[in-house]
C-alpha cells in the first residue's frame, strides 16, 4: 500500500471505481489533495497521529469494512475526523457509527456540496484539534526544559531556546560544553522533546572504552569476528534504530574509529564486524565533546572531514562560571531535592556561605555544585577546596563592584523566590527586608512570583 503524502488532506476509500473516481474529480476541483483507495486494508498503519486530514469511507466494502475502520483509527487517533458513506439501509449501522465518534454520515445519494461542506467542517475541526495539541505540547516541553535545565541566566534562557529549536528537526547534533557542565542531560532533553521520544535513547563515553573494545561495542561483530568472539554481537548504533545515540567525549576515538563513524553519518547504515551486511540505521547522532574539534582537527587529531559533518548544528552549553546568576538558585534546587530524598529538614543558607559559592570558580561546573548541595543538605557543609590558581573573587565578566554587589543581590532573592513562599511577607520575612524595599529589589532586578509560578508580589497578603 502507499504511504500517505504529508499534503493530503481527505483519504478516500469506497470499493466502487465509479464513486470513488468522480468524489475524487469533486474534492480535487474544490482545491483538496486527496488519495483514493479501493479497500480499507492496513490504512491504520499509514495514518501517524497527527495527520492534518481527514477520512471518507462507505461503510460496505470486502474485507475491513467502514465500522471497523473507524475502530482502527480511533484506536490510534479519537479525535480523527471520520465520514462514513451509507446506503440507504445502513442508516441505523452510520446512526451507530456516529455514537461511536464518527463525524459525520452521507446517505448515497447525495449532492456534490453536501460531501464539501461536511468535508471542509471536518478539516476546520482537524486544524483546531491539531493547533491545540501543539500548544500543549509546546507548553509541556517548555516546562519540562525549564524543570531539567534551572537557571535564569541570560546564557540559560538561550540555550533552552536553541534546544526547542533543534528538538523538532531531525539533524544531527554537536555538545560542546566543559565536564560536569550537563551534556548528557541536554542530550536527553533534545532526545525526549523529539519525535523518537519513544525510542530508544542510548548513550556511551568514547573516552571509557578500551581502544580493544570500541569497535565491537559500537558496530557490533559476527561470530568469529577475531578472537573470542563466539556470537553476534548488536553494538550500540544498532541498538539504537529508531531512536537517539549519544556518543560523549568523541574527541579520544581513534582515527580509524573516526572513518567509520564518518561512513555511517554519511549513509546511515552500519556493517558488524566480520560482517558483510549494509543495516540500514534510522537515527539520530548526538555527539559531546569538551575540546575544540576544529583546533584538534588543525593539529592531525581529529579528521576534519568528520568535525565538518558533525558541526552542522553546534551547541554550546554555559560553563557555571558564565551563569553566575543561577548559581545560588541551582545550589538551593539541588540542596533541596537532596534534602526531599533524604527525608532532611531543608536548610538555609548562611549568608558567608553564598558569598563563599558565589567566589567559587566551579572548575567542575555543575556537577561539582550538585555535590556541594548534597554535602550542605547533609549538614557537612559545603566541602569547597581551594583551586589551585583560583581567584579571590569571580568576577568573569569584568564587573564594576557595585555591578558584583548587583548581580550577588539578585542571586540571593533569586534564590528565595524558588523556596515556597505564599505571599511578600513570607518572602520579606526570609530574605529580612520591608515589604517595600523587596517590592523595589524585585522591580530593579525583574524578578517576580511568576517565575516560580505562584501568586503575583502585589497580591493580597
């Protein structure tokens, strides 16, 4: 059977060649794009979720008739709009149908406007159906970006731009961040918000595998491949087929791994090893590294016709250094979550203790935070040592003092107004300030309750 093009918008099914060719020749004069078909088998299949159309089937045909085609389709879509086409004796059977969800039943025969009318008011209903699953949709995603990724920071904010940008396209993707700095989780976050969110997602450090093993484990082998190998072997590639892979540190493969990664992305099939089978792949590449490729690539360690294929679509993730306005607020979320799984009493910071997380030079980003976090909610303070080299006090963007003494202020408030508060009380009470003067600092630094998603600063008290 054909595969339904994207564009169609009526799918056509009756047995009789006269009917359906001259409904054909009326929906196409009126501007539709229509597929027509004889029989209703395996049309269930070819119809994805949300296609923008809609169905027209009579209801007897050989084989899967109308009542159990609309069965199918509502199985997979509720809300498709469904018109049945009925003889006159098959009234009650198109009456029982639209109990069922049917939109909308013709009695043959009818006029040429009829069919249109019903048509066109069931595609206006699709294109509202579908309008708002994407806003739905859109609005989980930004919550669940928002929820992963903490931060306010201007570098946060763009970077869960770039990541709802890049979740809804198919093309490849290169991390580049620092260690510690959350490329596995904006890997996962590009993966789920994608359409392969219900495939697999498999993710693998290049740079902790065994130069012996790597191979094997990411193109698999046939038996008898090289020594010990005593039965095929899927590798990760393979496994991943339909989904996502995540290759991390893909700066320490090897430069004949390199050539047949560069094979794959260029094909999309993959060969075990031993093997003389083309699989074909349907995947998308996530690839994460903490060096400069292209500096790498200048110096004969990294082949530049692999970075040049995989830089199609970079992203870059702020070290914590470049987002020092999250850093209070990151510490708390993390603090508090340890606390919660623990079952502790929360804890409050000290005001020396944010100034000392607010010096700190975070050379293990954020994974060095989270830690931090989780030593604070266990009460064994914060466990900061001293880097070697580390300046007395953060100031990476070259900061006035009072721009520091700024930008420290609104990290804390910040960072209250992620805690539970019910009004400006609480939240002046915690932080020590009149209501007014937070009314103010709250302005000054365009914070507000809608950034925790409870109620307005100006409300009822």
């Amino acid at each position: 059977m054909t595969t339904l093009d994207a564009r169609t918008q009526v799918l056509l099914i009756d047995d009789d060649p006269h009917l359906r060719q001259a409904l054909s020749q009326t929906l196409d004069l009126a501007g539709l794009q229509v597929t027509s078909l004889a029989n209703a088998q395996d049309i269930a299949t070819h119809i994805a979720r949300d296609w923008p159309g809609v169905v027209v089937s009579d209801i007897r045909m050989p084989g899967i008739d109308g009542l159990q085609l609309l069965k199918q389709l509502q199985e997979q879509d509720p809300e498709l709009p469904i018109l049945l086409i009925t003889g006159h004796g098959d009234v009650p059977l198109a009456v029982q149908a639209m109990r069922a969800g049917a939109y909308d039943f013709l009695e043959k025969p009818f006029a040429s406007e009829d069919l249109l009318d019903s048509v066109r008011r069931a595609l206006a209903l699709r294109r509202l159906v579908l309008d708002n699953r994407s806003l739905r949709l859109a609005l989980t995603d930004q919550h669940q970006l928002t929820a992963r990724l903490v931060g306010q920071s201007i570098p946060m904010q763009r970077l869960r731009e770039q990541i709802g940008a890049l979740a809804s396209i198919s093309t490849d993707v290169l991390i580049l961040g620092e260690t510690g700095s959350g490329k596995e989780v904006v890997a996962r976050a590009l993966h789920d918000l994608s359409s392969r969110r219900d495939g697999p997602f498999v993710a693998i450090n290049a740079g902790a595998l065994a130069e012996s093993v790597v191979e094997s484990e990411l193109f698999g082998h046939e038996p008898g491949a090289f020594t010990g190998a005593q039965k095929r072997r899927i590798g990760k590639f393979e496994f991943a087929n339909g989904g996502t892979l995540f290759l991390d540190e893909i700066e320490s493969m090897s430069l004949d791994v390199q050539v047949k990664l560069l094979r794959l992305l260029q094909e999309r099939v993959v060969e075990r090893l031993g093997g003389n089978q083309l699989i074909p792949l349907d995947i998308r590449i996530i690839a994460a590294t903490k060096e400069d490729l292209r500096q790498a690539a200048d110096q004969g360690r990294f082949r530049a016709d692999l970075y040049y294929r995989l830089n199609v679509a970079p992203l870059s993730i702020p070290s914590l250094r470049e987002r020092g306005d999250d850093i209070l607020l990151l510490f708390q979320h993390f603090a508090d979550n340890a606390s919660a799984r623990h079952s502790l009493a929360t804890r409050a910071l000290q005001p020396a203790q944010s100034a000392q997380l607010l010096r700190h030079s975070w050379p293990g980003n954020v994974r060095e935070l989270q830690n931090a976090a989780e030593r604070f909610a266990l009460g064994l303070g914060l466990g900061l040592e001293q880097v070697i080299d580390e300046p007395p006090v953060q100031n990476p963007q070259g900061e006035s003092l009072s721009e520091q003494v700024e930008r420290f202020e609104r990290s804390i408030i910040a960072a209250e107004l992620n805690r539970s508060h019910s009004s400006m009380r609480s939240l002046a009470e915690a932080l020590g300030v009149p209501r007014k003067t937070l009314h103010d600092k709250l302005r000054k630094h365009g914070l507000s309750f809608a950034d925790t998603g409870e109620s307005s600063p100006d409300s009822a008290d």
